[in-house]
C-alpha cells in the first residue's frame, strides 16, 4: 500500500520589504515540490499574505503567484478591515507541515515561527530563537562575538542617538571605523536600507535611511574584500556546500544590483584556496550553532585575499531561491538537485518531531 501524500502548506508575501522577493522565491520552491518524485511524496496548498498582513486561500495565492507580482487592494476578494492577522484561510488548518518561503520582518524573524509552534504543527527552517536572533543583526554579531567567530569591526547604534546628539555620535563612529563605513538596519535583508558613507554627510544620510526602516542600527568598517557565501543544510548532523562568490562591477552589492539581470553573477566553486574554502566551512557551521540557526542557513563572508583574512559578515536562516539565488544554486553544484533538496528540508522538518528543526547541530 502506498501511502498518502503530505498535506503541506507554503505560505509567501508577508509584510516586508522583501515581499516581492519571497513570490520569486515562492514560484521556484512551489515548482520544485511539484515535479519529479514530489509530485506523490506531497500535495502542496500556497497560502499568500499580503502586504498588509492578511492570509488569503490558494485560489488567491495562485492568482499571485501566476502574476508574479504583489496583489493591490482592488486585486483581492474583499478589502479588509484593518491590518494585520485576523486569522487562517479556509483549508490552512488541515496542512500536516509548513513550509515558510518569507524574508525579512513577519516571516524570518521568529514571529511566524511562533505561530507554527503554538499550532504545534511542524515547519520548514530555524524555530523562534534561531530565526530572531539570525534576523537582528545586533544580537546575531552578538551571538558570533560569543562564539570567538572572526568579524569586522562594528558599532552598534540606536536611532535615539540620532535625534539626540548626532554630532556625538558621528564622532564616536568616526573614532571607531573610520571610512567607508556601512550604515545598516538591524532587521531587514536584501540589502534594504543599507548605504556606505565615505564622509560625514553621507554618515548621517545614511544613519536617517537606516533608521526610517528599523530603530536598531549596525555600522560595519568598510574593507576590501571578496564575497563569498555558504550554505548550510542539516538539524542534529550539519552539512555545508562549496563556496560561492558573489562578483559585481557596482561599489557594492545593493538590492538594485543583487536582483537586477546582468548586474551581477555567481562563481561555484568559489576560486579560493582549499585552506579558505574548509575555514569557511567550518566556520559557516559554527555560525549556525552559535544563533541557533536550523535546517537551512545561508552564511556570507568577506576574504581579503592580500592578507589572507577571512572575516564572518552575516547569516541569512530564510535564504532566497529566486533564479539569482545562491542557496539552491550552491547545493545544485554540490550534488543536491532543487526537488531533492526541498524534499530534504521537509524530511528534517518532518523527523524533528517538533513544531521547529530542533536539536543541536554537529558539524559532518
């Protein structure tokens, strides 16, 4: 006898600047859990949030995800009432597993991942701690300063500070890292928000920006380095790909450049020397364990390869699988196929036997 196929739920949209990223990524997972020998493994149901955070059913989930671009107002059933959560959709309680495809804010973070283990049905990815501390890039620098983990050097601001005395502050970063500097908000992906400064004007403009998107803020010396990612798979035993490199001609890699054709490409293998491709991947596990970060994580480095350093830049634990996704992309060159490695997430999420991919990890 055959048995029957999972009833899994993914879920995309959500009330984040990344919004029209997860559809992109929503589209290649979805397909990848559809073909091949997922097609009767699962019988997948989208579920689409929109942008002011109310959960739609497949038929609209569908429509979105066909256009491949946010739904307005005048796109949806009916205008709700005000924002926010105001329940499931028809048929979201009968999913055995979940599959959150959401970047950013309301979908990385932690709070959906709440949802899921209040329900105490399991899910795709890091739980509520993994997930909020991998977001906040103050508690993640944190996390990896705990950890002994090798970074650049940072400062981390409040946007209070901005209001109250910015020439206070702007001299104690200047003291700090100097220029170019990095401006970042603590809670935001896809390079959103983000801006280098080389002098004082640029320094507030872009402490202004950062702090228009999140109060918490991160400022990173600027250096010369490579980009080079890892991605990492695994719960209990954890796995990491090859390295990747991120090349690009613009000053630096922001959202215009990350998601436009042509601005950008990847390298894989990443062309490094051996030494540099096991630290990173030693490291990218260590990364993982020390915000605990489960089930899927893509981890970002910068090498500056005159001096042979290799510093930790972040962890993404909801990486994107868009065309230009380096996640998916990384595993394919190692030997894990898209269907395969979905198949793979929903496996570890299924064996947990928790509402998250829990335990700790152990490097392979």
């Amino acid at each position: 006898m055959t048995s029957e196929p999972m009833q899994l739920g993914l879920v995309f949209g959500g009330v984040s600047g990344e919004h029209a990223v997860s559809i992109r990524s929503a589209n290649t997972v979805a397909a990848a859990l559809r073909r091949g020998a997922n097609a009767s493994r699962y019988r997948l149901s989208c579920f689409y949030i929109d942008q002011w955070g109310h959960w739609w059913p497949p038929a609209v989930a569908d429509a979105v995800l066909a256009k491949g671009t946010p739904a307005s107002l005048e796109e949806l059933p009916a205008a709700p009432l005000r924002p926010g959560f105001q329940g499931f959709p028809e048929g979201a309680l009968d999913m055995q597993l979940w599959v959150p495809v959401l970047h950013g804010p309301n979908g990385e973070d932690g709070t959906i991942q709440g949802l899921f283990s209040l329900m105490q049905v399991p899910f795709v990815g890091s739980g509520v701690l993994g997930s909020a501390v991998g977001m906040d890039k103050q508690a993640m620098k944190a996390a990896f300063a705990a950890a002994g983990l090798p970074q650049v050097p940072y400062a981390c601001v409040d946007a209070v500070e901005i209001r109250t005395d910015a020439n206070a502050l702007i001299q104690r970063l200047e003291q700090q890292l100097g220029y170019p500097c990095f401006i970042k908000p603590a809670n935001l992906g896809s390079s959103v928000g983000i801006s280098k400064a080389t002098n004082r004007s640029e320094l507030l403009q872009g402490l202004e920006l950062a702090a228009s998107h999140d109060p918490r803020l991160v400022v990173e010396q600027g250096v010369n380095a490579r980009e080079l990612e890892c991605a990492v798979l695994g719960r209990r035993e954890m796995h990491a790909s090859v390295l990747g490199e991120i090349c690009f001609d613009a000053d630096w890699y922001d959202y215009d450049t990350k998601y436009s054709e042509g601005k950008s490409h990847t390298v894989i293998p990443a062309q490094v020397p051996e030494e540099i491709t096991e630290r990173a991947r030693s490291m990218a596990i260590a990364a993982c364990r020390a915000v605990a970060a489960e089930g899927l994580s893509r981890v970002d480095f910068f090498y500056d390869q005159s001096r042979g350093e290799l510093w930790l830049n972040e962890i993404n634990t909801l990486p994107g699988f868009t065309s230009q996704s380096m996640y998916p992309m990384l595993w394919e060159a190692s030997g894990l196929p898209l269907e395969e490695l979905v198949h793979q997430l929903v496996q570890l999420a299924q064996e947990s036997g928790q509402p998250a991919i829990g335990g700790r990890a152990e490097a392979a």
